[in-house]
C-alpha cells in the first residue's frame, strides 16, 4: 500500500467529519443524523457511491441549510472530500464509509429527503444489470429512506444507463419523473448544478461526452 493512501487512511481515523468501522458514532448514528452529528434539523441529502466527494463538497457549499452525507466504500477516495470539507469549514458536510447495500444500518426508514446518483458506473453488459444502481432492486432501496416527496437525481455521461433508468423509473408507481434532459449543459436544468462537476466529468466533457440527467419524486402511498 503506497504511503499516500496511508496517510489518506489515518486521516480518516481522525476526522471528524469521516464515519467509519471502529468509530464510536459508526454502530451509533443510525437515525440520529440530524440530531447527534449535525445537530439541527436540515433536510439529510445523500451522495451515493460519491468517490472523492466532489458533488457532495459542491452541494454542501451551495445549500448551508441542508445536510450533506457522502457514501463510498473507497476509505482513500473518502478521505479526499473529507480534507476538501474541512478546508472549506463545512460543517453541513459528512463521509460515511460503506457499500449501498448497507444502508440499513446507518438510516431508518423516512430520513432522507434527498439521493444523489453522480456518474455510477453503467455495467452495460447484460449479466452485470444486478449491478446497475438504478435497476430496480436499488430503487426499491432507495425509496425505503426517502421521505414522502424526497428527491432522486442521477447524472451520467451513458446514454445507455440514462435510457435505461428513465424506462426503469417511468414503470416505478412510486417515482414521478419531474425533469430530465440528454444533454445537460445545453439544458436550463444546468443551473441547479452550480457548474460542480467531478474529476471524471471533466474528462468525459473534454473529449466530447454529452452529460445526461433525471430527477424524480417518490411518492409513498398511503398506509
């Protein structure tokens, strides 16, 4: 292991703004977001599969009255956003190391209002849909933790997973598409990004890509 990821590694030990295994708050934090760690009561946003945490630092900087939690099971990648975090003195803004399919244990149903999904990889083969973070397997994840009227939003350069998941959440009852666009920058719906974009989008716009996006509502049906 090179000694950058190293230090990357002990960094995360010490931050506070890092939650990971061996952590006191990492086996505590499940339902108290917003009451132990940011100690208000903003909206709880999520960054799923959020690498280096560019869209969460983003976002966190733009809207200081939400909360801002970016999920990766990456501990170097994590540790980037984190430092990026604590330079700029954001304490709206939290990394939780961690693979999706356990978001069980850090969330209770109805805490999120809000799901990002930046740039996941497509899997475009067949045999890799199981992993697809839009097939429906994940959104009926998803759609456990989101509140009634939280927002999902994902951005792709694939045309193929943006195809994909609109066909996949159009046949969902319980999300409602409210926007969505195959070409993004050339799109009003460009200026509720705040020109944030990752490392890896830049690269994919430099060399032509078109960057595609969706937003979508659920909406829980009556118990």
């Amino acid at each position: 292991m090179s000694r950058k990821k190293l230090h990357r590694f002990e960094h995360n030990q010490n931050a506070h703004n890092v939650i990971e295994r061996g952590k006191e708050l990492y086996t505590q934090i499940k339902g108290k977001w917003n009451s132990v760690f940011f100690q208000n009561q903003n909206p709880l946003v999520l960054e799923l599969a959020c690498g280096k945490g560019e869209y969460t630092v983003g976002l966190g900087k733009n809207f200081p009255d939400k909360n801002f939690i970016g999920i990766d099971i990456k501990g170097d990648r994590i540790a980037r956003g984190s430092k990026n975090a604590e330079n700029l003195n954001l304490t709206n803004v939290a990394f939780l190391r961690t693979g999706i399919q356990f978001l069980d244990e850090f969330f209770e149903v109805d805490e999120v209002d809000e799901i990002w999904l930046i740039h996941p990889d497509p899997q475009p083969r067949d045999k890799e849909e199981k992993r697809r973070l839009t097939n429906q397997r994940f959104l009926d994840i998803y759609k456990i933790y989101l509140k009634n009227e939280g927002m999902f939003h994902l951005k792709t350069d694939s045309a193929f997973l943006y195809e994909y998941s609109l066909e996949v959440i159009k046949n969902d009852p319980a999300l409602e598409i409210l926007d969505y666009t195959d070409d993004l920058y050339n799109s009003p719906l460009n200026e509720e990004h705040f020109e944030i974009k990752t490392h890896y989008e830049k690269l994919f716009v430099e060399k032509g890509s078109t960057i595609h996006y969706i937003k979508a509502k659920h909406i829980k049906k009556a118990p």
